[in-house]
C-alpha cells in the first residue's frame, strides 16, 4: 500500500473531473472502489469533501488516501521510457533559473512535458537530472505544448509546488508568449474572449470556439509585421485553457506559423520562403512570486528555428526588451 499523497493539480489538468483526473494518475484503481473512497470522505480537494463529477482548478490539491501498488503501476510502465546520460546531460544544459525552491529551463520545441501514447521521451521522466543537491524529486507545476519552447517552471518541495501552484490559480503569475502569426490582427492591440470547448475530430481531438464551453481570454499586441503577411504577437493569456493561444489566433483570422493542427493551410507561408515549417509559438518569460520571497522574473531566450525567422523578417528583440512592462488595456 502507498501513504497519504497530496498532490496539485497542474495547469494541464484543470477543468478535469475528479474521476477521470484519477484515472489519468492512477489507471488500475477501480471506478467503484474510487466511489467508496469519496463517499466515506477519504479524496477531498483542498481539505473538502468532492464527488466524481467534482471539476478541479490548477494549483488545488488533491488527497489521496493509501491505494494499493497496482494502482499506478500502468502509468509507470506506459509512461517511463529509457533516459540515457546525454538525455540527462540535455535537460540540464536548459537549466536558465536555479534556487533552493524552483528550477526554470527553456525546454525546446518537440520534446514534450508528460508521457503519452507514442512518446519516447519527454520532460516528466527526466526530472531526476534536475535534481542536483535537491533531496526531493522535481515537480511539474504547469505545462507546455510538446511543440511550444520557452520557460517551464518546476518546484523542488512539495510545499513549493503548493504555493507556484496557488500563484498560478489566483492569476498572481504573468506568463508572456511570443509569436509569429499569418497576416496581421485587428485591431493592433486587443482582447480575445472565446470560450472553448474540446471535441473529437480527424486526427484526434481538438479544441474548439464553442460558447457553452470555458471561458478562455488572451491579451495581445503587434509588436511589428513584415509586409502585412506576417506580425509578430505578444499574446498574455490571462486563463490557462488546453492550445488557448493558438485556437484564439487562428479565430481572429490569423493563425500561428506552423500550426497545421488548427490554421491547416493558412499556417504556412508559401513559396520559396525559408520560414521553418515548426511552430512559432514560445513561452518568452514568467513572473511569479518565488516561494522563497520576492519575484521571479525568467525570460527565455528563442530556439534556433525562431532566431531565423526574425532574421529573415528584419524583426529586433530589442523592440520588446521588458516583457515585463504593463502594456494591457
């Protein structure tokens, strides 16, 4: 049997019902024997009594009482690929903010942060290369797209977890996006509020413009454009909604360079451009109240496919050198 966990909810997973967050954490528990569990008081979400259909909110934390082994043992098997020395050698060369209570890398476009079908590596089984002098396993307290770059915070306590955790909810955390979007938006500067809803479809689910679903608001602004055929974006998302970003450009008419999921043809530029095919969307900087006291402020620089791009549209990064600066209506 394991002991008591706490556990917080990650930014990936909120909005999830409590049975179905279970049966992502811990696939060989039983509907019905999870069913007794909450009846009798033993799950409870942030100290309080749930039921099954309870929806959970990023940062919220989860007891769980003791289950059996067997429990979890499918997600260890499916979701533990072989890590090599180099692999771990790699994610600590991303390594861009380090204290006694979080660790912050620029994790590179294509890697992703949890396992899943088909996936041979990704950021969750290399935790124990970020450990250093740590006597506790890093924590992942939000995500990021396997395609989207840039700053991906993770808490070395529990107790840190907790409180990036509670900071992410509460909207006290500032995370600021750039990206290279097809065409230019209207107006210039603005607020996209669309509510989205997830739904099957070809190649997989989608998420998807639908107003009976959850509300998703994102602050953006023109930074530059090249031509009129592609502008340069500061997107501030100020919910945490699944591929938030992209499905709001691509419902203003403008969707983000390489993102074929949902801008299909529109998000390539045709002809003999250059332009990488990759997607164009990086995680540029946080701030955050650190654990320890005081703000963390981590800025990421571009990966490599990003760099070419503004090379080749005569963009500066010196045109946004504080990221931090209040620029919002």
């Amino acid at each position: 049997m394991s002991g008591v966990q706490t556990i917080p909810v990650t930014e990936d997973e909120d909005g999830l019902r409590v049975d179905r967050w279970f049966k992502r954490r811990f696939p060989g528990l039983g509907h019905g024997r999870l069913e007794k569990l909450l009846r009798t008081g033993q799950v409870r979400v942030d100290g309080g009594r749930c039921k099954s259909n309870t929806r959970l909110e990023s940062g919220q934390e989860v007891r769980v009482p003791p289950l059996p082994f067997e429990a979890s043992k499918e997600k260890k098997r499916r979701t533990t690929p072989h890590v090599s020395s180099q692999d771990l050698r790699d994610i600590q060369d991303t390594v861009l903010h380090i204290d006694r209570h979080v660790i912050a890398i620029n994790k590179p476009p294509g890697l992703a942060v949890q396992g899943g079908t088909g996936t041979a590596k990704h950021v969750d089984a290399l935790l124990d290369g970020l450990r250093f002098d740590g006597k506790e396993r890093p924590r992942l307290v939000h995500r990021l797209d396997k395609d989207t770059s840039g700053v991906l915070l993770l808490a070395r306590s529990a107790k840190s977890a907790a409180m990036l955790g509670d900071a992410f909810r509460s909207k006290e955390a500032r995370k600021v996006y750039w990206a290279i979007v097809a065409g230019v938006p209207r107006p210039a500067m603005g607020r996209m509020d669309l509510s989205l809803e997830k739904r099957p479809g070809r190649g997989g689910e989608k998420m998807t413009a639908d107003e009976e679903g959850r509300r998703a608001i994102t602050d953006y602004k023109i930074v530059a454009n090249a031509a009129r055929k592609a502008s340069w974006l500061v997107l501030e998302p100020v919910t945490g909604r699944t591929h938030q970003l992209r499905v709001h450009c691509k419902a203003i008419g403008t969707p983000i360079l390489g993102d074929g999921k949902y801008g299909g043809r529109d998000a390539f530029i045709v002809g003999d451009s250059p332009i990488s095919r990759k997607l164009h969307l990086h995680a540029r900087g946080i701030q955050i109240p650190n654990p320890g006291g005081g703000i963390l402020e981590v800025i990421a620089p571009l990966p490599d496919h990003m760099v070419k791009t503004w090379r080749y549209l005569e963009f500066d990064e010196r045109d946004e050198a504080e990221p931090f600066l209040e620029w919002r209506e």
